[in-house]
C-alpha cells in the first residue's frame, strides 16, 4: 500500500488469565525463569528452579494489590485437597512450603537461640524455685503445713548451697544438650538455605529438632522426679515449649505442627502408663502416690488437649490464607508479566511496522523523542544530503483503462501481487523500497542501501561532512549502486512478467525511468511521518519513466556514462519539463531481451 504513517495502535490485552492458565515466576532468583502454568494443571512440574543460593528476596504484594484480585474459596478448593491443607500439584506445594520457609528464614536463626535459652531459664527455675521457696516457706511460715516433711536442714543452706546441689547435673547434663541442640540447629538451618534446593526441609529440621528438644526435657524431668507429680512440670514445660515453637521457630505448616503435637501427647500417654506401672510397683496398686497420678493425669491431659487444638485451630485458619494469598501473588504476578508481555510485544511490533516504512535510523531517533517533532530542529537532523543515489521509478502503462475494466478488489490484488513481487527482489540486490503511490513505485540505492555517501544538514540548512575521501571515491560509488538498480531494473521487468493478470481487453506494460545524482532526505510533517527524498535526481527519474516505452528502462546520459557495458540504444534529444534538451537511452528488457 502506499500509506505510511506512525503505528501508536496497542493490541487488546484481553481478559485476565484464569488461575490455571497462570506463569509462575514470582519467586525466582537473579533472572532464572521458571516454566509456565500448563493449562491442564496450576503448575508445571518443570516450574521447581531453586532459588540462588546467595539471594531470599521474594516479591510482595500489597494490601491493596490482593484485595484486587481475590482468589474465591472455589480457587482454592480447585487446587489443593484435605480442606486446603496441600496442593493437588507437587511441584506447587514444594514451592509454596519453599516460599514459606524463604520468608521465615531469620526467625529460624533467632528461634533457635530464644527456645535455647528459654530452655535454659525454664529448667533452672524448675530446679531452684521450689528449694528457694521452701527455705523461705520454713523459716519464715510458722505453721508451715509440710515443715517436718521438707524443712529438715534447708532453713540453714545458703542459696549458694541451694544453687550448687540443684543445678549439678543441670551444668552435666542439662545445659550440654540444649547449647548442642541450638549449635546443630543453626547450622543444619544454613547449609540448607544456602546450599539446598528446597528451603522446606528447613521447617522440616526445624519440627524433628524442637520435637526432639520437648522429648528429651519429656525424659529428664520424669527421671529426675521420679515419676512422683510429673503430670504438672511435664505440661508446663510442654505448653511453653510449644508456645516457643509456634512463635519463634518459623514453622508455619499445621501439618508439622500436628505431627509434633500428637508425637508429644502420645509420649505424655506412655509416660503415664510407665510412670502407672512402676508407682504400682514400688507402693501398690492402691498406694497414694498412684492415686495422686491418676487423678493429676485426666486434668493436665484435659488442658494439653485443649491447648493442642486452641493451637492447631489458629495454625489450620492461618495456613489457609497463606495459601489463598499465595495464589493471590501468583494471579497478580501473572498478571503483570501478562501486561509487561503484551506490552513488550506491542512495542516490538509498533517498530517493525515503522521500519518497513521508515528506515531504522529515522525510528530510532523518532523513539529518543517519542514520536513527537515540534521544531525545524529535529527535523533537520533527521535530514541528510545524499550522493550518487541511484532512483528507480517504475509504472504501469495503461493503467488507467485496464483499471476502468476490472472490479477495484481485482485491481488492488493484482497490485498487491506484482509490488509483492518487487519488495521480494528488494533485499536481493540490496535497493530500498522509497514508496509506492497508486500503480507508481519508486525505489533508490545509496540512501539506506548500497554504497552510501550521506551528509549532515547544518542549521542554514547546506550540507557539510564531505571529505575528500568521499569525493574521490564518489565516482566508483556512483557506478556501483547504478549498477545494482539497472539489475533490480531487469528483475522487476521478469518479475512483472510472471504476475498474472485479471481477465481485460487492455493489458497494462511496465515501464522504468532511472537517474542517478544528489538528493535530499528526510521527515516531512508532524502527523502521518514520511521519509522523503526531494532533488532534481528525483525529479529527473520521475521525468525518465514518464517519456519511457513499454518494457524498457528510459535513463539519461550520467547513467550510461556510469553503466558503458548495457546495451544503451540512443535516441534523438528530447525537451523535458524543467529541464530543457536532454540527451536520454533506452534499454529494452521485453521478451527476447538480456
């Protein structure tokens, strides 16, 4: 066609991707893409690319950004199974469980080193404060009620006494364990967030180890009391431990929370059961001490059981939004690289649109200024002089009457056809397409293509730039592109040739004016941009295919000096508009024709 103007024209972005048709690549590290949502699953299993080691950063979202795009409660229900505990893909939950163990990444390390210490003062405060205040109980209590059965010899120890006896075996045993369980801790929780593939088998270490921790002060304290009243200080320490682990372990899955939880009541049970049968033992069946743990057991196991599911109740709710908001990150990060996507893609199409109608250099500089000229001076330096350009014009003879025989779409697709065919041969022999004005086509070499020799246009608007390397080789130049015209000249004139035509009494013939020479070029305009050339070269191979024949190419005397070798028939001189007497040739390219 022969229009050329600025494309500014986005493509629809369409409706948002439903959630499983979403990519997923919000939580990739240092530009590793992961795979895109297959339409059949929410998540491909190719999608799992670890994180960097050396980079946790996840993108968030706001408030306000979630709220935008919900997720219903059927979303959820749709991807994952067991009331929204696990997603139905694999490779999901792993990289949801990833996320999560990402995000939490610091509060394992302070975790570790609060519960240590907690440990630590808890285990102390279990073994002193009953000694310090039963020596305060028998000093200062007169009617103390358990004076002759606990005040024998404490009233007179000093609290170093006190402090020595009781915390023996703690500096032994105690304090060994728990420094250990913190040190191995922290480091298994490194290695695997610097060198694992999946951050979630942190969490996983996480639950064994305070599991484990809660189990061993489980034993201890049995032991140590001997199992006389361990109902109340086991509890304790379970309910402060595991209210240590929800709060400051970093683990946030109700699964790992739930296995913990039944691994601690069912030891609970079985010290129980132990501690029933070696009280039996020792005092009998009906002694008061087996009395006293079976009436203190129902009650601690009541409030444990309810402490549990108080726990695992808030853990289930709040694991669930996680989730819910997890897929909300996804839909909204889907979103957006939709829309960057869509975006890039507009913008590529918008500039290879405008490089099949501007040159490249026109569109970069048209780009730097956003497509907007408002003064002569970007204008001019868009604007060069050119030398040795060779121009082809090339047109339909009888154009006019076979157009008036044949239906317009026929007309346009038989031109469309035929200058298909000429921008085919374009890139061939290296000629760029100017424009085409209704049958017209006009085309140059030494402009964008060919042996160019361009110079800038200063603010008077002359040319400046031309060296005496330029002009020196100016000559050989010229001759080059005139040469690579004359043979797109020959190639058109063949090409023409094997379009066919729509059924009509006239048949049009093609015939070609060419001149070589200087030109000018540049954007006129501010709407509708058009690179144009302007100079009498233009004018004069205008003129050239005007006063031409039928399957030839008509030229003037600068061309055949530069070409000798064609078969040049001369003709007598002819006057041309503008131009007076001009000596011209011709060069037959009909049927028969070199």
């Amino acid at each position: 066609g022969s229009g050329r103007g600025a494309v500014t024209a986005a493509l629809p972005m369409g409706e948002s991707p439903a959630p499983e048709e979403l990519g997923w690549n919000l939580f990739q590290d240092d530009g590793e893409a992961d795979e895109a949502f297959g339409k059949s699953s929410l998540l491909s299993s190719q999608s799992l690319s670890p994180p960097h080691p050396h980079n946790d950063s996840l993108r968030f979202f706001t408030d306000a950004e979630l709220d935008a795009t919900p997720v219903e409660r059927e979303s959820l229900k749709r991807h994952t199974r067991l009331y929204g505990l696990f997603f139905k893909e694999l490779s999901v939950e792993i990289r949801f469980m990833d996320s999560q163990a990402t995000l939490r990444r610091r509060t394992g390390y302070w975790g570790y080193r609060i519960i240590s210490t907690m440990a630590i003062l808890l285990d102390l405060s279990l073994k002193l404060l009953p000694q310090l205040y039963l020596r305060w109980a028998c000093s200062v209590v007169e009617d103390f009620t358990y004076k002759e059965q606990y005040c024998d010899g404490i009233g007179q120890k000093s609290t170093t006494q006190i402090y020595n006896e009781q915390t023996d075996d703690f500096w032994k045993i105690y304090f060994p364990v728990v420094a250990g369980w913190a040190i191995v801790g922290t480091i298994v929780h490194r290695i695997i967030h610097k060198y694992g593939r999946h951050k979630a088998y942190a969490m996983l270490a996480i639950c064994f180890l305070y599991t484990a921790l809660m189990l061993f002060f489980i034993v201890m304290v049995t032991v140590e009391v001997k199992c006389v009243g361990w109902p109340m200080p086991v509890a304790l320490i379970m309910i402060m431990l595991q209210c240590s682990f929800v709060l400051f372990s970093g683990t946030s899955s109700f699964v790992l929370q739930l296995a913990s939880s039944v691994i601690l009541l069912a030891a609970y049970g079985i010290t129980y059961y132990v501690c029933s049968l070696e009280l039996a033992e020792q005092h009998g069946d009906e002694s008061a001490e087996r009395s006293m743990l079976r009436i203190a057991y129902p009650f601690f196991i009541m409030i444990l059981l309810v402490f549990y599911l108080l726990m695992l109740a808030g853990s289930f709710f709040r694991e669930r939004r996680e989730r819910m908001q997890f897929l909300q990150r996804i839909t909204i990060g889907s979103q957006h690289q939709e829309i960057i996507r869509q975006k890039t893609q507009n913008t590529e199409l918008q500039k290879k649109l405008l490089n099949n109608m501007l040159p490249a250099v026109i569109v970069d500089q048209l780009q730097q200024t956003n497509f907007a000229i408002q003064s002569w001076d970007q204008l001019r330096s868009m604007s060069k002089r050119h030398h040795g350009v060779c121009i082809l014009f090339a047109e339909l003879e009888g154009f006019a009457a076979f157009s008036s025989q044949v239906h317009p779409s026929g007309v346009m697709e038989y031109l469309n056809d035929l200058f298909q065919v000429f921008d085919g041969l374009c890139d061939s022999y290296d000629v760029y397409k100017v424009e085409t004005v209704g049958d017209q086509y006009v085309a140059a070499v030494g402009v964008v293509t060919g042996c160019m020799h361009n110079e800038e246009v200063d603010a008077e608007g002359d040319s400046y730039g031309g060296s005496m390397d330029w002009e020196s080789s100016l000559h050989a130049s010229s001759a080059s592109n005139t040469q690579q015209m004359i043979g797109f000249a020959k190639a058109i004139m063949k090409g023409f040739q094997l379009v066919s035509l729509p059924q009509s009494e006239v048949s049009p013939a093609l015939r070609i004016g060419i001149h070589t020479g200087p030109c000018m070029s540049g954007i006129v305009g501010t709407k509708n941009f058009r690179f144009c050339l302007f100079g009498d070269t233009m004018n004069t191979a205008a003129r050239m295919e005007q006063k031409g024949t039928a399957a030839c190419v008509h030229t003037t005397q600068d061309v055949v000096d530069l070409v000798p070798g064609e078969r040049w028939e001369k003709l007598a001189k002819m006057e041309v508009k503008g131009k007076g007497s001009m000596q011209t040739y011709l060069l037959r390219l009909g049927s028969g024709s070199s």
